[in-house]
C-alpha cells in the first residue's frame, strides 16, 4: 500500500448503497470482490459512501420516503463503527481503501478511519465547501466529471493542483446504466491531451455484461475503473448497472486482454520471428553483370528478385554507387556487407530532419515555413548523434526566437557568448543544463536565463526541444571550451539545410 495513487492501473470497487445497511451482507461483498482483485493480479480499492444523514438530509424531509434517494440512503443506513470493521476486512484482502464523502463531517470521518483515497463524485465536483474540506485532508482524490462542462472540468483540476494534492480525473456519465451510444470514450482521450501529467480513468455505469467498454476505455488511455459492485441473494438484488463477482472477473480479463493487444507505448525492437517472416518476403540484390572488385555498381547493374539469401543486401538497403567489394559474376547476389559503406551526408542529413520532424509533431509544435535549420555537430555529422543539436532560426531581428532539439543522449558542449543574452525554455523532454559548472535538471515549462559571458551546455537522456529568446544572433559569437572545435571554421562544424517548408517539399533519397 501506498500514501498516494498507486504507479500501476487501478480498479475501483464502488460498494455504495449495495451493503444494504447489512454488515454481515457487505461484508460477503468485500471477501468475493477482494478474491476476485486478487485472482485478476491488479491493483484494487474498495469504495465506501459515507453520508452523516443526521444532517446531510433536512429535518423537513427525513420522513420523506417518496423522494427515492432519502428513502435509499435511510433504509441502507450504516454505522461508522461498521465501516471501519469493514475497512479493516479490506485492507486484509490486500485492496487500498477508498471513501466518498458526500458532507464536510464524512471526511472527518474518513480521515479518522485512515482511509488511503478520497473521491469526489460528480454531484460533488462544484461544492466548493466540501471540495475545500477535501482538499484539506492532503489525502490523494479522484474526481468524477459527469455533467460538468469543460471550463468546470479546468477549474476543479486546476483547484486541487494549486492545493497541491494528487488528483486523477474520471471521465462519467450519470446515467444508471448508461446506453452504449452515450459512453462517450473519446472524453478520455481529450482528458490526456488536455491535463498531461493527470493520471485519467473511466467510471463506469454501463451494462455489466459488457466487457468491450473497458477495453476502448484503456485504448484510449485510461488508466483507473471504476463499477459498482455487490451480490444477489434471496434477499437482496442488483441494480442494472452493478455488477457481480463473477462479471468484475470477466471485466478484469477483459482489461488484461486489451493490455496484451495494446502492447507498450514505445516501439520495441523487431522479434527475430517476425523479422524472419518479413526477410522471406523481400527481394535480394542481384548484378545483372558481372561487375569487378572496386567499381561502382549503377542501377543497371543489378535487379531485384526473391528469395533473398543468407547474407545478401536487400532491395530496401540498395543505394546507386556502391563500390564492389569482389569480383560478382552475372546473376550473384550482393553481399550485405556493401550496406555499411557510408551513406553520405545529404543521406545523414536527411535521416536527422525525419527524426526532427517526428519529435516536433510528438509535441505539437509547429514550425514557420520560412524557418531557418542549422545542424551544429561539433565533431563532425558521424559523431552528430554524441554531440550536438539541430537549431532552428524563427525570427532574428532586434531580438530572435530559436527551437533547439535534441536527440536521445545527445550533449552539447560548454560554450558562451560574448554579445548575446537568451533565456531557454524546455517544451517537451528532459533536459540537463549546466551553467558556469552548476548543473540542474529541468522539466517541461521550466525557463532559464544565460547572460554574456556565461559558459552553459545541455544534455538530454531520452530527448528534448527547448525554446530560445534572445537578443540578436550572430554567427562569430559562439566560444567553445574544447580546443578542438575553438580550431574549426564555423562552417565546418555547422549544416545548413533548405528552409524547413522548402526541405520536407523536395524528395530526398533514402
């Protein structure tokens, strides 16, 4: 058990009114639920409602069982001395407890009991007296949303960030059960995209049987869900939209199906059984002529065919020019060795502006057509990948505006300038900054400032585009503390390619 939310996906089980004021009954509940979270291996919370309806319902309206509601929540009524017994069983099933309190004196309450989570349900998520309660409690939330429009959405998130308590968002709709055309999954989506850095779930009301929800639910990016739970008896029966043991089982298969499907977010290395299965579908390199050791090999010299061979060049790894590294007679295939001769730097080039671009739209930044791009490789573009960055110029007038982007592992070296003043903000990635020998770490929306005069690098473990503003640019006014590219001309350290519409409009070889 954790203090907040745990790292991996959590399951939330809403126990609600489904005790049916029966500690015996809902203590069942909790031991079948907390054998299923632990046959599913994730990680569960068992949710309690806490309302103290001694003043939570009005003098006027207690006896008022013709409002559905009142009538539910008193004929449910459980005491706190029996939540607690019931938190403790929990806590035993290896599950975290987690409470709604709907009134100010239920998070006491909650707090009292040692409850791990608070949530703040939807009717709750604009009462701005228990919100604040809430948030006093430094216990991490997760609100629901249903109803609320987008800018009450931004409010509640940005209330309890100021507060500066752990909050998760749940996409909800209020409807009991809710039809699958009114799921609106696409909602968390939007939630990821627009609070980055929220942990986003799905609270679900849909019919219970229905297992393909929770998979789009986690294709689309969530990561906690949330369903009522309970069991019938002769008793006592279900509401349409809870759900038994043995269909939260099914639910919970039914995420680890998705999970499986889905895979990683990262694109992982090819698997040698795939890669076998696409090699048996490719072409291999053949000379059409018998070519001698050291010419170059044209396109005329060579056709494409299948099977390709152990240890042949593919069509894919062809380049015109290729020097023969033997003798081939008509009709041999290419070794695979002619791959590794150097490509060339418009090739290099090339390479390095698709990987610039992909990390730009990753981010969501745009680049002005008309935008200059500089590759700055302080030790050649072969060692490009070790040191440097790509700069690209947006504006230079009386004052300029640079992109800078950084490659995985990149570093670039200590240097200053003698006329120019920036300020540098990370837009995306990581990124480590070192100014006259004092290093710190910066995350995304973090700025700092480099006077004259100061020596500063940069280095980036898994990549990063950071902003430049400063005062205007000019080409003799960067001073470097290697000797070694002190000596060089700039133009040798430097790659100036077409401006960045003109680039990615014109064909490149590949």
């Amino acid at each position: 058990m954790t203090r907040g939310l745990p790292s991996e996906d959590l399951f939330i089980y809403d126990l609600a009114n489904n005790h049916q004021g029966d500690l015996a009954h809902a203590s069942e509940i909790v031991r079948c639920i907390g054998e299923v979270n632990a046959a599913g291996h994730v990680a569960g919370a068992l949710k309690f409602q806490f309302r103290q309806l001694d003043s939570f319902i009005h003098e006027d309206f207690k006896r008022r069982l013709d409002h559905k509601y009142v009538r539910r929540f008193s004929e449910t009524r459980l005491e706190t001395k029996a939540f607690a017994h019931l938190a403790d069983l929990v806590r035993q099933a290896g599950m975290l407890t987690m409470c709604t309190p709907f009134d100010e004196e239920s998070v006491d309450v909650a707090v009292d009991m040692g409850i791990e989570i608070l949530k703040v349900a939807s009717c709750s998520a604009d009462d701005w007296p228990l919100l604040e309660k809430v948030a006093r409690a430094r216990k991490p939330v997760v609100a629901s949303t249903a109803g609320l429009r987008i800018q009450e959405v931004d409010l509640l998130v940005n209330f309890f960030e100021t507060e500066r308590v752990e909050v998760a968002l749940m996409h909800c709709v209020a409807l009991y059960p809710t039809p699958d055309n009114l799921l609106r999954l696409n909602q968390i989506r939007g939630f990821r995209d627009r609070y980055r850095g929220i942990a986003v779930g799905w609270s679900t009301h849909e019919n219970p049987d229905n297992v393909s929800a929770v998979q789009i639910a986690y294709a689309c990016g969530a990561r906690l869900f949330e369903r009522h739970v309970g069991i019938e008896t002769g008793e006592y029966k279900l509401n349409a939209n809870s759900s038994t043991p043995q269909q939260v089982a099914r639910w919970i298969a039914a995420y680890h199906h998705a999970r499986s499907m889905m895979g990683g977010e990262e694109r992982p290395p090819t698997g040698q059984e795939e890669r076998d299965t696409l090699v048996e579908l490719k072409r291999g390199a053949y000379v059409r002529r018998a070519v001698a050791r050291g010419n170059a090999i044209t396109d005329g010299d060579v056709f494409f065919a299948m099977p390709v061979q152990s240890g042949q060049l593919t069509s894919g790894q062809w380049r015109t020019g290729l020097a023969a590294d033997r003798d081939y007679q008509a009709g041999a295939p290419l070794s695979d060795s002619l791959a590794e001769q150097s490509a060339g730097d418009e090739r290099h080039v090339y390479q390095i502006m698709l990987q610039v671009r992909a990390m730009l739209n990753e981010a969501n930044i745009a680049v002005n057509a008309d935008a200059e791009i500089e590759i700055s490789h302080h030790y050649g573009l072969a060692r490009f990948r070790e040191h440097g960055a790509v700069i690209i110029t947006c504006i230079n007038r009386s004052y300029a505006k640079k992109l800078v982007v950084q490659l995985p592992r990149q570093k670039h070296p200590y240097h200053f300038h003698k006329k120019k003043e920036e300020t540098f903000q990370l837009l995306a990635g990581d990124l480590e900054v070192s100014l006259d020998g004092n290093r710190s770490a910066s995350k995304p929306g973090d700025t700092f400032l480099v006077q004259p005069g100061q020596w500063h690098e940069f280095h980036t473990l898994d990549g990063c585009i950071f902003e430049e503003i400063s005062t205007t640019h000019y080409d003799d006014d960067s001073f470097y503390e290697d000797p070694v590219i002190a000596r060089m001309e700039r133009c040798r350290r430097k790659t100036r390619v077409e401006k960045w519409a003109e680039y990615f409009s014109k064909p490149h070889a590949v």
